[in-house]
C-alpha cells in the first residue's frame, strides 16, 4: 500500500532523511519511532506530498507521489504536526470545506460529517468557533479532518500530542479500529504508543532507520540484555564496586530507599546467568536480599539504546 | 470546478470575518467620500469663478462639461487610494496560510495551484468590487442633478479602469504573499512594487527608445489614463489582462517552487 524506496531529502547542505526504505501492507499501522529532529515529519510530508524528496521513489496506494500527486492526494488522510485549522471558521463548516476539496460527494458530506464527528468525539462542537476549542479538541478536529473522506491510507503525525490520558486512549482505540480498512502511518515519540497501536515499528534516528520490526521482536532482539531488580537493605555505600569482576554486568544503578530497603537495578549482558553471583555477593557484603526479579526489557529501553548508540558511534 | 468555488467561499468568509477587512472598508469609503465632496467642491468653485471673469469680459462662458471632470477627477483620485489599500487586502493571501500550517492542508489536498490561485484571486476580486460599488452612488447622485444629463458609458468604462488597475494590483499582492510567511512583510514589499509601478514612467528618457517606450508601457496608470476619460482601447485592455496572467502565473511558479525549497 506504501513504499518507500531510498527516500532522501536534504535542506540546503543539511540531510534530513538519508536512504529511507520501507514497506506497508494493506491495512496495517506501521509506528514511526524517533526523537526530535530524527526525520519522521519529513518521511510523513514526502509520503503526503507536501514537498518531493531529494532522491527516491515513493509509491502510496498504486501510485507515484511524485508522477501523480493528484491520485495520491485523493486517497491520503495526512494529520500534520500542527494541525492545519482555519481559527475563525466553526468546526462543521471546516470539515465541510475539507470534504468538498478532497472530492466527497455533496450528498456525502454529511453524512460523513456526522460520522467523523462521532469518532473524534467531536459531536457537540460543530458549531464552535476552532479559535475557541481547547488544544486537545483542536487536535481532534485534526483527526477528524484526515479521516472526513474516508482515505484508504493515513498519515498521522504524532496524533496524540496535547491530549490528556483519557482522549489518548481513546484516540489509540480509535487509530486500532481504523487498521483493516484504512492502511496506517504513525509517528510518535511516546513510547508504549507504538506498542499498544503499531504492528510494525520503524525505529528512525538522525534520518537513518535504525531498526525495523513487529514491538514483540524488537524487544526480543535485544533479549541479548536483561534488566535485574533487586530489593535490599544495609548501607549501600557496600554496592559500589561490588559487581566489579562479574564481566556480564554493565552498570548498576540505586534507587530511593523507601521503608529502610533500596531497589538496584542491575543492566546484564547475554542471557548468562548471574543472579546466584549477584545474591552471593551481596550476601557476602553483609546486605540483605529481599527480592529479586528478572525485566525484560521495554520497547522504550530499546529505543534508547539505540539511539544512543547511534550518537556514540557519529 | 468545484474546488474553486470551495476555496473562493472558503476565502469571502475569511476574509469577511477579519478586522482588517472593515477597516479597509471604511477607510475607502470615508476617504473616497471626501474626496469626491472635495473634487466637487473646488470644480464647481472654479466654475463659478471663471464664469465671473467672462461676465466681467462680457462674453458668455464656455460651457464645462461638469460630470466629466468629476469623474475624471474622482477616477484619479480612486487609483491613489487603491494603491494604498490593495496591500492591505492581499497581505494575508499566503503568507498567513503558511504561518499558520494551514498550506499544509491545502497542499496535500487534491486541488491544483492553478484552483488555489484563482479561488483567491477571485475572492479578492469580489472584495474589490464590494468596494467600488457603493461608490456607484455618487455617480448617481451626480447624475440626478445633473442638467442636461450626462451619457453613463464612459463612466462605466472608467469603473472598468479602476476594475482592471485593481485587479492587476491584486495579482501582484497575491504574487508577494506567495513570497513570506509574514503577511506585514507582504504589505510593505507590495506597496514598494506598486510605488515603482506609480513612477516607472518618471524614470523614462525623454526620446523614443526601445527602453524608454518599454517603461512607459509598463507603467500602470498610463493605461488608466484613458478609462478614466471613459474611452476604451483594447490595447490597454490587453495590458491589463496580460498584466493580471503574468501575476497569478509568477505566483503559481512561487507556490510550485517554495515546495523544493521548504
Ligand atoms: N524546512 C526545513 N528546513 C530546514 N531544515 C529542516 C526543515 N524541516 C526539517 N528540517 C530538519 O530536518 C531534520 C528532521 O526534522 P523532522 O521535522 O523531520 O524531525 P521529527 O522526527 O519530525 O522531529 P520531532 O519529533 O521534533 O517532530 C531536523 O534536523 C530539522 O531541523
Ligand atoms: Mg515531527
């Protein structure tokens, strides 16, 4: 349904996105994973239409975003970043004025009007001005907005920014219902975002894919690593340095003590096994053990990873 | 079709529910209004006085043709005026759907440049005309009273002038406003452009050569000169519409262009 093959767009001298690939199938919500200035915006605008790439070809829904823009643009919802309202119109005849240039039919309008409205929870605000709704309903106006012509394909910028926990959850629900019929796009820099919402996650950092998989195998790709929680009491000056000649461990953190215990959270390589080393040596020190657990670790800590690798290598 | 006539509504209402729109309404009429009370004024006072001096020669006067003058004058008057408030009516064109993210949707929609650029170009035309027509109502109290009535054709031709010079101003502001995403900016740079169109002629030599004719040709208010004598000429009415075609295509050539640069 979307294919991007070697994408690359330079500002002037400066590269924001650098040899992108991807592919989406019918129906599926790929996540864009990044932070701030990585290039997911960019990816998003090219794939809109917004502004052509450098180099590289991309291919939305049968056809070229380049060659035809017209046919692409016609079956494309795009959220952008900021979401691009009109503050002295009132939300119906906003959408209405969405609808009518991206080709619904008069006797549609709506109804579709009506429809979108329901989804965003937008159904008793037709008639506000946008200039006085709220960030998070501007935002849902947004939404409302890329969905109002029914679009095969959906391109959305990071859809829950400026909502509160609640619309968050039901936005996500909303953007799952939408996977089947509607194929979809997302970026986001908030991390279980991907994973609640996205069969697929493109990690993205300074313009580069950094990595490319379903939430689940990402994070067992780096089953290489462990987290250890480990639940003690004594001094904990002891700590320091007590781990030193275990070559597994990477580095060991102390938490706040609460109740006269601390928490450590201890970072393995490998899949080795070193709990029985690390209770014995704190056994040893005189500290006492009172839990220990084993983390997998988060799609978070995997993007961090990752993305400070990459600043570590350049 | 379709497109444009969204995107002009789209434009009319924003358009009308901004502020800047009334006080550009309200300047025009309180400066044009006092402007033809002045020109009617101080003609019929030389009227008066000139018929005076024949007396006191004691020969008839020449009879003036009054509600020419006024015109004339009024039409004059009506160019300058424009040339103030034009920036002010095509400031916002682009340069706020920029600002404001909005190029973002009207971009990734399936609508054309040339869609785009037309339905604003005609909303502001329609803005224009909304302020030339009231002032139809001095020419008809001038025709009222005056005696023997005048023809009105050549003043139809006149506001056919003051239609076309505007229009052609308009495609310029538009042009400008594809430029920034400052709509002051956009203002200021459209009212400097519109000096230089005032005074082109000024800067041309006195002899007739290629450079100096193709100066004068460029100046904008020469063309206007016979519309506001009520006399058409389609050559100044192909100046006018070339004029119009060269703007709003520079402006789509902009529009196409900032989307490499962005
Ligand atoms: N119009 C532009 N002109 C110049 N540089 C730009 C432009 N747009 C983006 N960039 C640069 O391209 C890089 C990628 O930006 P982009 O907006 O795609 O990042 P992002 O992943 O969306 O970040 P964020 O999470 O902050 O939204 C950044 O370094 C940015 O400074
Ligand atoms: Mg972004």
């Amino acid at each position: 349904m979307i294919k991007a093959e070697h994408l690359t767009k330079r500002f002037g001298l400066a590269t924001a996105i650098e040899d992108v690939s991807f592919e989406v199938g019918k129906g599926e919500i790929l996540g864009f994973l990044g932070p701030n200035g990585a290039g997911k915006t960019t990816t998003m605008r090219i794939l809109a239409g917004f502004f052509p790439a450098t180099q590289g070809i991309a291919v939305v829904a049968g056809y070229d975003v380049f060659k035809q823009p017209l046919d692409v643009k016609r079956r494309v919802g795009y959220l952008p970043e900021n979401p691009p309202l009109y503050s002295e119109m009132k939300v119906d005849s906003y959408l209405r004025f969405v609808a009518t240039i991206n080709g619904v039919a008069k006797s549609k309008i709506e109804t579709q009007l009506e429809k979108v409205k329901q989804r965003c929870g937008l159904a008793d605000h037709g008639k506000r001005l946008i200039k006085h709704l709220s960030k998070g309903y501007k935002q849902r106006v947004g939404l409302a907005q890329a969905l109002i012509h029914d679009p095969e394909v959906l391109i959305l910028d990071e859809p829950t920014i400026g909502l509160d926990p609640k619309q968050i959850i039901e936005v996500r629900e909303l953007i799952k219902s939408l996977a089947g019929r509607h194929t979809i796009i997302l970026s986001t820099h908030i991390l279980p975002e991907v994973s609640m919402t996205c069969q697929r996650v493109i990690i993205i950092n300074e313009g580069r894919i950094v990595a490319m998989d379903t939430p689940e195998n990402l994070t067992s790709r780096l089953q290489g690593g462990e987290l250890i929680e480990v639940e003690a009491a004594g001094d904990v000056e002891r700590v320091h340095g007590l781990f030193k000649d275990i070559p597994q461990i990477r580095n060991v953190s102390v938490g706040p003590p609460s109740n006269g215990h601390f928490i450590l959270t201890i970072n393995v390589e490998g899949k080795e096994e070193v709990r029985h080393l690390i209770s014995r040596r704190m056994i040893e020190a005189g500290l006492n053990l009172y839990q220990m657990k084993v983390q997998t670790m988060t799609l978070e800590e995997i993007f961090l990873k990752l993305t400070t690798r990459e600043e570590g290598a350049a | 079709m379709r497109n444009f006539l969204a995107i002009l509504k789209k434009e009319l209402q924003a358009l009308f529910v901004s502020p800047i729109a009334y006080v550009v309404l309200a300047v025009f009429f309180a400066v044009g209004g006092y402007f033809f009370y002045i020109i009617m004024s101080s003609l019929v006072n030389q009227a008066i006085e000139m018929g005076f001096r024949y007396q006191q020669m004691g020969a008839p006067p020449p009879p003036i043709d009054m509600p020419f003058l006024v015109m004339r004058n009024f039409f004059g008057i009506l160019s300058t005026i424009l040339l103030f408030l034009i920036p002010m009516i095509t400031m916002a064109a682009f340069a706020e759907e920029k600002r404001r993210g909005t190029m973002e949707l009207l971009a990734t929609s399936p609508i054309t440049n040339t869609q785009l650029i037309l339905g604003k170009f005609a909303a502001v035309l329609v803005f224009l005309l909304v302020m030339l027509a009231p002032t139809l109502l001095n020419t008809l109290l001038l025709y009222l009273y005056s005696e023997p009535s005048f023809p009105l054709a050549p003043v139809l031709v006149g506001y056919l002038g003051a239609f076309l010079l505007g229009g052609a101003l308009l495609s310029v502001g538009l042009f400008v406003s594809s430029l920034t995403e400052n709509q002051i900016v956009a203002a200021v740079v459209t009212f400097g452009i519109f000096i230089v169109l005032w005074v082109i002629d000024a800067t041309a030599g006195m002899e007739s050569s290629l450079t100096n004719e193709t100066i004068k040709y460029l100046s904008v208010l020469n063309h206007y000169e016979d519309f506001t004598k009520g006399v058409l000429d389609t050559q100044h009415l192909v100046f006018y519409l070339s004029f119009i075609f060269l703007g709003l295509f520079l402006t789509s050539t902009s529009l196409d262009s900032a989307k490499w640069r962005q």
